[in-house]
C-alpha cells in the first residue's frame, strides 16, 4: 500500500483541455496529454513501476506536507516542512484561452524556500502511451527532451539535470526567500522547443494563471451559506471541461477502483450526456451561461449528426471532440491501483442502450431562457426529430443510468427521464411558439405517467422502486423525481419512498445508489456509497421540508472532501474515496444541493 497514495491525497491542476493529478508528496502521478482521454505519460496511480511520474519534492525524510489551493484558482501548493525549513512546490497549468484544440500543454511546478534551507529534487519518468512506447532522451544542462513515437516532451529547470538511463534527476539547494522551477511541456513530435525558463518567467506565469481563475470565479452569482465549497466544486468542473468543444468529462482518470482490488475498473474521460446535461442546471444556477450554452451546442450537435438516419439518435457517452467510437479494452501491463485490475481504456458503456439520456438532453436545453432562446430553427426540426422518434421508442428495456452488465430491465428512472424528455419538450415548443407534434409528445408523456404510476410502484414498500419487476428493489437515481417535476417534493407517496429509501439505501447519511445483492449488475464485488446519490439526498430533503436533517447530511459530507475540497466517486467504508477523480457528476450535485438547500432555508427563516 506505501506504493500507492490514497485516491484522496491529490490536487487537481489543468489547461481546459487535459489535467495531472499530484500527490501531497509533490508526485504527479496521473498525466495524459494532450486531451483528457488521450494516452497517459504519468501513471504511477495505475502502475507504481511501470507508469511513470513526476516528483518534485524536498528529500528530506522527516519533512511533513500539506496541500492547498492558491485563494478561488486552479494552482495548487503544496508545503513541506522540515527541522531544517520550509519549502513550496507550486503546480499549475496556464489555460489555453484560444478554444482551439492543440497538441502543446504546459505542467510549470515551481519551487520556493520559505524559511531555513530546503533541498529539493526532481525526478522525472515519463512513460509514454500507457507505458507501451520507448523513448529516447536528449540532455542538456538544465534541458531535457524525451521523444516517443508521436510525441515529444521537453523539461526545462533553473538548476541543472542529470541523466539516469532515459530518465531525468536534479537537485537544488535554495535558502530563505529563493525560488526556482521545472517547467513540462509536451508537444508533437519536432515542435518548437519552448523558452528556457527564468524565475522571474515563472512567477509572471504565476499571476497571470491566478488572475485567469479568479477573474472567471468573479461571474458567480452564488450568495449562499457555502461559497469555499461551492466555489471549489464549479473551478473542478471548469478544470474537467474541455474547452475547443465545451463537453465535460466524467472525471480526469482512468481505472480507479471502486472497490480495491476489485474490477469495477472504468475509464471515466469522455462525455456522458447525462452528466453534462445535469452540469447545465449547476452552471446556470451560479450564472455561468457560457459554459452552459458551450455544452447545449455540443449536445445538439451529436442529435444532428445522427439526423436522417436510423437507430439511436444518441448514445450515452462521446469522446470531447464528439467521437462515438470509445471500444474498450484492458491494459493487462498495468497491475492496477493496489492490485486493482483490469485496468480498462475506453468504455463499453457507450453502445448500452440508456434511455434516460433523451430526457437528459431536453433537461439540459429547457434549463436556461438564456440557452433556449438560442436554438436555431435547425436545432429545433433536430430536437422536434428525435422526439417525435422517440414517441415511438420509448417504450423498450434498457441497460440503465447505472449502465449495468446483467441484462435489460424496465427502469423506472429511464421512464422517469423519458416522461421529462416530452415533459420539457413540450414547455419548450408552447413558451418560445416553436413547431412541434403536441398531440403526440403529450400522448406518450401521458402513457409513460401512468406506467411509472402503475409499474414502478411498490405497495410492499411502499415506494418507487429501481424497475418493474423488482417489488422490493429501491434506487438512489429517483431521488430526482421531485426535482424534475414528476411528483411534489411533499406528496405522500414521495415522502413515503424517502423513507424507503432511508431504511434501506442510506447509511449514516450516506447513500447506496442500488443493492447489488438485491439486484445483481453483472458484476463482481461490491461499491462504497455513491457521492451523487448522497448530494441528490440533500436535494429531495430539502425540496420535502425536512431541512435539519438535509443540512445535517449535507455538512457532514462535506467531510468526507479531500483536503482540499475535492470528492471521488463513493466513499468507502472507512471514509475512504474511491473511484476515479475528482468527479464531475459528484461536484456538480454538490452545487444543485447547496443552491436547493439555501433557497429551502432562506424560505423557512424569511417566514
């Protein structure tokens, strides 16, 4: 286990088009370059010995670290403290403001003494393309090249390198008040090398990146009870957005467990429309329209692409640039975290069919008069298409939300979202007078009311349940009923499946998404609490009025964050964070429930 750091014990740092993860020890131990879901270049959080990293850190045995965020930015410090001083590693990424996709990023790790005198030393090991491709290095004083097949990447210091086979070593002594730095940049193959660095280089870099974020965070219009975390969560899915296309990632990695040791192992890089969908409500509620927007164009792209012919408009998930092509395989080199195998790239989830997505995408495009007003007539005769399709199709068993492997069921929360699919549809077609088959979307909005009234009701448990043929399987996702407007947040038959859900989902304020004994996924071992879930838990509290206990859950877990704000997918049952990180969906349910939570409290104080 000393080979690898708690999922938890990382810092996220970015350009808006990929991310690295670095450790509280000053490791950087997760980077793909140059997208998101591009090949990795460091990935010791997968392979300890065979990944490759990028430390950065005094030597000192006995130095003891801490990790925070520069004030509402994306730079990361990290602080070693040692009987013989104090040192700073500071990490950041200088954003692309262009919007245009390129192949050259930017790691600049800078180093500081702060008091006494710290020794720090860099060890940089690239392993390119997943570990799978050689390399060659070329050394220079304090500049160093790694070329691989496709990719170079250049490392350039204040203080000299060393060679170590095709890896890089450096040292350097700074007393009090003394700063100096490595800078990464990969590139294509033959680029341009970049400028030697100075410091004086590095911190104008410094302020400028510090400038960009809090510049950006100024747009928020969030005067609610929890602003560091709020703030913290919309920075992250800023960090996992990418930026020449406006689509968000699921998560920055790749093949963290959900289970360690287990092999619920997945690659969560790409696009789902569920969670970008959902992600347009958060923005817009802290009045960031553009990114919002960005994403609605994105999504009503891939509905054109599909125009005309036949199949599935959607599927569930797309590479950043709109890519549908996400075949997954194993890396079977990689051990995996902690053992934690197999180690999968791409995703088979994407050819499931998961009918909740349409209802999804028509969530996302009714959210925003801002967004709605924007649709092009020929965005439009897209949308109206795929409803009038899927007045015809909704009606089919499913993979799921949960994108489960044991076999198509009838869920209700793939129902749900197909009833918001016309629901919203239809609000949008009579507010802005747009064309529109009313009669049918309000026929099969009607039709699919009465079935989830009918079929998806449990008179054993009294509450909805995870799908029809499961009487006493219950299901975190329809924590969104009321949100969506399906049922009141205080109509019997809600505040009954609440309890429910309390009995048999929640534990100590956290919340299971399903019971995989109770309803088997195809998959081996179990999961930790899902963190969505447990924020959706907030929200429908909230909207039923029992506030004491949505604050109480919602404080409470806010201690599980990492240390610097940040939550994984599920929580263990030790507290630990599992899964990949930081996650979208979980940050982006952590601002719908704060924004629902404080309207819910203002409203009860105001009376």
């Amino acid at each position: 286990m000393d080979r690898y750091p708690p999922i938890a014990e990382h810092g996220l740092v970015g350009d808006l088009q990929t991310a690295a993860l670095i450790s509280s020890k000053g490791v950087v131990d997760w980077f793909a370059a140059p997208r998101f879901d591009s090949p990795s270049i460091f990935a010791a959080l997968l392979d300890h010995d065979g990944g490759g990293y990028f430390e950065l850190a005094p030597e000192h045995p006995d130095a003891t670290c801490k990790q925070l965020y520069y004030t509402d930015t994306a730079i990361l410090v990290t602080r070693f403290m040692s009987p013989d001083g104090v040192g700073e590693v500071i990490d950041f990424m200088p954003p692309d403001q262009t919007r245009t996709a390129t192949d050259r990023h930017t790691l600049v790790r800078a180093v500081r003494c702060v008091r006494g005198t710290v020794d720090f030393t860099l060890d940089c090991r690239p392993r390119f393309d997943y570990g799978r491709a050689e390399h060659q290095l070329e050394l220079d004083g304090t500049s160093a090249v790694f070329r691989a097949p496709g990719i170079d990447a250049h490392l350039q210091a204040t203080f000299p390198l060393e060679r170590e086979g095709q890896d890089v070593r450096g040292r350097v002594r700074l007393s009090a008040g003394e700063s100096g730095g490595a800078v990464f940049t990969v590139c294509a193959s033959g680029g341009e090398a970049p400028t030697p660095p100075t410091v004086e280089d590095v911190t104008a870099q410094f302020w400028h990146v510090a400038g960009f974020w809090q510049n950006w965070l100024r747009q928020s219009r969030y005067r609610g009870r929890w602003p560091e975390q709020v703030h913290r969560s919309v920075i992250t899915l800023k960090l996992l957005t990418y930026a020449p296309t406006g689509a968000l990632v699921a998560a920055a990695t790749m093949g963290l467990p959900e289970q360690v040791g287990g092999e619920r192992n997945w690659d969560y890089r790409f696009t789902w429309v569920r969670d970008g969908a959902l992600s347009v409500r958060a923005m817009l509620d802290l009045g960031f329209v553009e990114e919002a927007t960005a994403f609605v164009h994105w999504l009503v792209d891939r509905l054109g692409e599909r125009e005309g012919q036949e199949g599935e408009p959607l599927q569930t998930m797309y590479r950043v640039d709109g890519d549908p092509d996400l075949l997954e395989e194993t890396l079977d080199h990689f051990e995996g975290y902690r053992g934690s195998s197999p180690v999968r790239i791409g995703n088979g989830a994407a050819d499931q069919l998961q009918l909740d997505i349409y209802g999804e995408a028509l969530y996302a495009l009714s959210q925003g008069y801002e967004i709605a007003q924007q649709a092009s007539y020929k965005g439009w005769k897209t949308l109206a298409k795929a409803l009038d399709w899927f007045a015809e199709a909704w009606d089919r068993p499913d993979e799921g939300i949960w994108e489960t492997r044991g076999g198509r069921k009838d869920f209700t929360y793939s129902r749900l979202m197909s009833w918001v699919a016309f629901d919203q549809g239809l609000q949008i077609a009579e507010r802005f007078r747009r064309p529109a088959d009313l009669e049918g979307w309000r026929k099969a909005r009607d039709a699919i009311f009465e079935q989830i009234m009918q079929r998806g009701w449990s008179e054993k448990e009294r509450s909805f349940v995870q799908h029809y043929d499961g009487d006493d399987v219950l299901d975190a996702s329809l924590l969104l009923m009321p949100r969506v407007g399906f049922i009141a947040p205080k109509d019997a038959a809600w505040l009954s499946t609440l309890d429910a859900m309390d009995r048999k989902l929640v534990s100590d304020s956290l919340v299971y998404r399903y019971d995989p004994a109770a309803s088997p996924d195809g998959l081996r071992g179990s999961e930790g609490t899902f963190s969505l879930c447990t924020f959706l838990y907030v929200d429908a509290l909230a909207r039923a009025g029992r506030l004491p206990l949505a604050r109480y859950t919602f404080e409470k877990m806010q201690t599980y964050a990492n240390h610097v704000g940040l939550f994984a997918e599920e929580v263990g049952p030790s507290g630990e964070q599992l899964g990949n990180f930081p996650q979208a969906f979980t940050h982006l349910s952590l601002i719908m429930a704060a924004t629902t939570l404080d309207k819910a409290l203002d409203e009860e104080q105001g009376r």
